[in-house]
C-alpha cells in the first residue's frame, strides 16, 4: 500500500507543478489553489509512504515520478522542445528509479 500512496503522490506532484506553471505566480485563482491542494495531497501521500518505505528510496522515487511527469507535461501540454538530449536525460532518470525500487527490497 506504502508504494501506491507513494507513487499517486509522484502524480501529485506533477499536477501541482503544472499548475504552479499555470497560474502564473500565483496571480491566477484557480491554477494557485489546485498547486496547493496539489502539494498539501502529495506531502501528506508521501509522508504515509515514509512510514514503510526508507527515506531515501521515497524520496528519490517522489521526485522521479515528477520530474518525469513534469518532463511529459511539458512536451504534451506545453509545447516544450523535445530532443535526444532531454530524452537521454530523463531515461538515466527512470533508470535510477527502476534501481532504487529493486534495491529498496
């Protein structure tokens, strides 16, 4: 359950940093209260997930699912550029996710 909780917090932190790019710096309602409803749900998710999971491993999980998330929001969402430098990069990201799930065993 631990690793559910943390990976919809990975989620929901993805829609609060894609909203905080929203509301423009926080000038705008909605986007500023969805980034906040989105840091306190992901904060709390992931809080839980610590309980079971070793600091490092949830962190560095968190962190990775946003990145990546955020890295996928941008192109699909935002029209950012995408090129094999950045795709280079966020592979070496899920690659270090994928090893610290196995050694978080």
């Amino acid at each position: 359950m631990a690793w559910i909780m943390l990976v919809i917090a990975g989620v929901f932190e993805v829609v609060w940093a894609y909203s905080m790019k929203q509301s423009q710096g926080f000038t705008k309602l909605i986007p500023s209260v969805v980034t906040i409803t989105g840091m306190i749900i992901s904060f709390v998710l992931l809080a839980l997930a610590m309980r079971t999971i070793p600091l490092g491993s949830a962190y560095m999980i968190w962190t990775g699912i946003g990145a990546i998330g955020a890295f996928i929001a941008g192109i699909v969402f935002l029209g950012e550029q995408l090129n094999l430098t950045r795709i280079c990069a966020a592979l070496l990201i899920v690659t270090g996710l994928i090893m610290m799930k196995i050694a978080s065993r």
